[in-house]
C-alpha cells in the first residue's frame, strides 16, 4: 500500500475540501503544488482587478471581501472565515473579481490554477468536488441577495453573527467581530444606529455579548431563530 509521507491534511485544501477521498499516491502529488500563506491585518492577498493566478482556502482569521467602483466608492461583500475558497470565481478569467484584505492575523492555503485546472483534468473527483463547491459559493451569494431584499435588521444583523463562525474545526462562541458597525451597516444595508440598536437588543435580551473586536454567542438557538434559520429536529 502506498504510504504518503508529506503529511496533506495539515491542508485544509485537502482535509475538507477538494481533494478528500483521493488515493494517497494522487494526494502525495498535488501537496507538492500547494504553498501556506500567512497575512497580518490590513495586508492584502489580492487586489480587484490584478491577474488571476491562485486558489486560497482560509485556514485561519477573517478576510474582507470588497468592491469598489472608479469613483472609489466601496461595498464590503462578505468576510471570509477559516474554511472559505477565495479567487474560485476566477479560475477561468484573467482578472480577480474582487479584493481580499486580511482583518485579522490569516493564514491561507494555496494552489495556482493551473495546477488546479490540471487536477480537474486528471480526476473526475475532483471536478466532483469544484461542482459541489461552487454550488456552495453560488447558494451563500444567493443566500445573501435574499437576506438583503428580504429580512428585517434584527434577521441582517443575527444572520451577518452567525456567517462569522469557521466552516471548519469546533465551533466557537467567542467570534472576531472585525468591521466597526459603520462597516456592518453598509454591508448589510442598514443605518448605523440600526445596527447599534439591534446590537443592544442582543445583548439586553442575553443572546449575545459584544465588546470592541469581539461577540460572544450565549444562546445560538435563539440567535439562529432570530436569523430566520430553520434547525433540524
């Protein structure tokens, strides 16, 4: 039996996310083509518009995803948690989509893509896994077309705490909470005493617990209900 020495789950890469479930030999090969990256706040992986060249994968801390139109004016998009693809969307293009700014100290993983395009070519699993990904991608932006459109401050707000915890490892309570709540209220579409408001109501009500940088969940039922999220029996 072929034994692989390069120890690939210490990606998260490979442990949760594109290439789980390939042989040992295949998996061995492609640890060769990924690099580990490591961000301080406020240092930039990508910029809007700079040529496309890599897949990251979050292992660790936040990043803001933002876009800006000529005029400098900017819309914060989403952050992006351990577990997170980040420069997916443009695999096949020439440009990134948008910029990715670490908030929090950050550690990604890292593929080019050519060399993912390549793994796509040479394993039917992996274009599995890039199909069940961007599916993932594609319901979390609809997901947030709809919270915008659709949900009260209170369902925004609940909703924007919940998308804070890491898609990977144990989920945590306390959460970085990085964007100042101006910040929070242009992503969310609200007015920055809206925000505070419904930040107090949370905490008055003991759902959550908030200092500067930082939320604590003290009830994630209630918090999930509030976000309008439907919980399995």
């Amino acid at each position: 039996m072929y034994s692989c020495p390069c120890q690939i789950n210490e990606c998260v890469l490979c442990e949760a996310q594109l290439f789980s479930g390939l042989s040992s030999k295949h998996v061995c090969e492609i640890r060769g083509l990924l690099t580990k990256h490591h961000y301080t706040p406020r240092q930039t992986l990508f910029r809007e518009g700079e040529p496309s060249t890599r897949l990251y994968v979050v292992r660790s801390g936040q990043v803001k995803l933002t876009t800006s139109l000529p005029d400098g004016r900017e819309q914060i998009l989403r952050l992006g948690v351990a577990g997170h693809l980040l420069g997916f969307e443009s695999i096949e293009d020439e440009t990134y989509p948008y910029t990715a700014e670490a908030v929090t100290p950050v550690q990604t993983c890292g593929i080019l893509h050519k060399d993912m395009l390549r793994s796509i070519e040479q394993d039917p699993k992996v274009s599995l896994r890039v199909i069940h990904s961007l599916n993932q991608e594609l319901g979390q932006s609809l997901g947030m077309i709809r919270d915008l459109g659709l949900k009260s401050a209170p369902e925004k707000v609940a909703s924007f705490i919940l998308s804070l915890i890491p898609t990977r490892g144990t989920p945590l309570r306390e959460l970085n909470l990085p964007l100042s709540r101006l910040e929070m209220a242009a992503m969310l579409g609200l007015t920055e005493e809206t925000v505070s408001r419904v930040m107090a109501e949370l905490r008055r009500e003991a759902v959550i617990e908030a200092s500067r940088g930082h939320v604590e969940i003290l009830d994630h039922g209630r918090l999930q209900g509030l976000a309008g999220v439907v919980q399995s029996p």
